[in-house]
C-alpha cells in the first residue's frame, strides 16, 4: 500500500469518526512501526543477520529506546476501546 492510499483510508477514518461522534461512535487507527515479534526476528535470521544486535539496533534508532512490543500494542488498544478514551480524539495528525 502506497503512502496516497494509505492517508486516504485515515482521511476516510477521520470522516466516519467526525459524522458519527455524536452517536457515540469511535474510530480509532494504531499506527506502529517495527514491533519485537518471532517474525521480525526471523527476517533477520534469515538475512544472516544476529536478531539480538539487530533488534539493538533498532532500538537505538526510536525515540523511546526501543520498538514497540506486542503488549504494547495491545495495551493502546485496550485503552482505545475502553471508556476511558471516550473523549480521544485526533491524537495524531
């Protein structure tokens, strides 16, 4: 998927969202990067590339220090879908 099509489809998000807020209706996209999976460190693996110093790497080239593992994307859609983002809104341009 192209970066055209893929604002297009949070554009359209962002317009279901707005039509809808007032039937208490919620969209909500996450958006991650590289993520501590099996699978990413097997790309590695299979480029003959060490998934430890890799995935250090990595690491090194985020802001927060790491990327992202599963739980934490799980955990920001748990709060996403739970009452207490009820007033989240536009949290990323």
């Amino acid at each position: 998927m192209g970066q055209n099509e893929l604002q297009t489809g949070l554009d359209q998000r962002g317009k279901v969202s707005r039509d809808h807020a007032g039937e208490d209706v919620r969209v909500n996209t996450v958006c991650r990067n590289e993520c501590d999976t099996p699978m990413l460190r097997m790309g590695f693996a299979v480029r003959a590339l060490d998934p430890n110093t890799a995935v250090a790497d990595l690491d090194g080239s985020v802001p927060l220090g790491r990327v992202a593992r599963p739980e934490d994307i799980a955990d920001v859609v748990l709060l996403l879908a739970s009452d207490a983002a009820r007033c989240a809104a536009r949290l990323s341009k």
